[in-house]
C-alpha cells in the first residue's frame, strides 16, 4: 500500500509549495500578507487537489506505521468480524488525519512566507527538536496502548472506530512536526517524504523495544 501511495505520489503534482513572499521594507506584515499568499496558493492548487495530494502522502507513508495497531485489532476480532473491525479502525484514523491536513498545510505556507528558501531547514530542526521533547514521546506511549474490543455488534464498530480516531490523534501529535518537512520542501518532496516515513517508523520501533525492555 506504501508503494501504491508513492507511485500514485508521483504522478501528482501536490506539493503545497506557492510563489515565494517575503516581509519588505514597506511595512506589509506577516498578518496583512497571509490572506494573499492563501488565495494565490489556492489558485494554483484547487482544495480538492491539495487534498487529494495529502491522502496519497498519507497512503505512501502511513502503512507501515499501522502494522502493529492493525494487528491488534486483527487478533482481538472475531473471525468474521476481522475485515469490518480493521476497516472500522482505518476510518477513524483516516479521518483524523484528513482533518488535520488543512491546519498543516497551512501551516507549512505560513513557515514558507516567514522563512522562504531556509523553510525545509527550519523544518527539519523544529521537527528534531519536537522528537526529543517529552510530549512528542508520551503522545508515542499513547499510541501504543491499544483498549479491549468488544466481541459483537454495535458496540465492537464503536471501539474500533474509537480506537481509529484515538490512534489517529496520538500520531498526529507525534507526527505533525515532521510531516511538515515534506510539505516544504519543494522539488525534494518524494525524497523528504521517505526520509520522513523511515524516521517515523524508526520512533515507533525504538518505543516499541523501551516498553518490552520496561
């Protein structure tokens, strides 16, 4: 699926990069310049295309971040209900990060007017800076405490979906720093976002071994 994700990367031109602004001389601050930068950044790049370019970066490198949740919820179903319980899940998850795509591309376009051409490096720094913070490793701890499913019906939808989007928060907690690098970093996106997925997967592997070895 990973794969899939980035061939379909790669065909798409999504990256959130916009004409390049700056604060001159003039007085135009950052605040009276942000309406501009948004609505040319949006004429460039329709919403729907941004979007759809965010959830082929998501499928390109997510998957192998949801290997062990997803076999959780694979081994705690019951037989019939292992496919409907693992959809479930990937709903919720998938939903919270749809709905935090926006905040960052947004966000990602505000460091690239304040810092234009050094964007990718203030990124890179801010997002080593958040992975050595202790918030970035309690939101990891809480990805890896997985709840009890009930067995049938409603109820066991209701906590796979509820595991999904809790899932989805604790990764977007102690993702959202370095998915901001791939979204600034121009020509280098395809490159970033693998780097950036193989230190993802190396965070959680390395927390995955401190809990066994606690």
């Amino acid at each position: 699926m990973a794969g899939l994700g980035l061939a379909l990367s790669l065909y798409n031109d999504i990256t959130t990069n916009g004409p390049a602004f700056c604060v001159t001389a003039n007085g135009l601050s950052i605040f009276t310049s942000w309406p501009a930068a948004l609505q040319a950044e949006l004429a460039l790049n329709p919403p729907q295309r941004i979007l759809a370019g965010w959830a082929l970066m998501l499928l390109a490198m997510m998957p192998p971040l949801l290997a062990q949740p997803l076999i959780h919820i694979w081994r705690s179903s019951l037989p019939s209900r292992r496919i409907q319980a693992s959809v479930g899940f990937l709903l919720g998850y998938g939903a919270m990060w749809m709905a935090a795509g926006p905040l960052l591309i947004a966000l990602a376009l505000l460091l690239q007017m304040v810092v234009a051409e050094n964007a990718l490096v203030v990124a890179l720094l801010v997002a080593m800076l958040w992975s050595a913070s202790p918030w970035h490793r309690a939101a990891l701890n809480g990805g890896h405490r997985m709840g009890r499913l009930s067995p049938f019906g409603w109820a066991a939808d209701k906590n796979c979906l509820i595991q999904g989007l809790a899932h989805g928060l604790f990764c977007i907690v102690s993702c959202w720093a370095w998915m901001v690098v791939p979204l600034v970093s121009g020509s280098w996106h395809t490159p970033m976002m693998l780097l950036t997925g193989a230190i993802l997967l190396a965070e959680r592997l390395m927390i995955r071994q401190a809990r066994k070895a606690e």
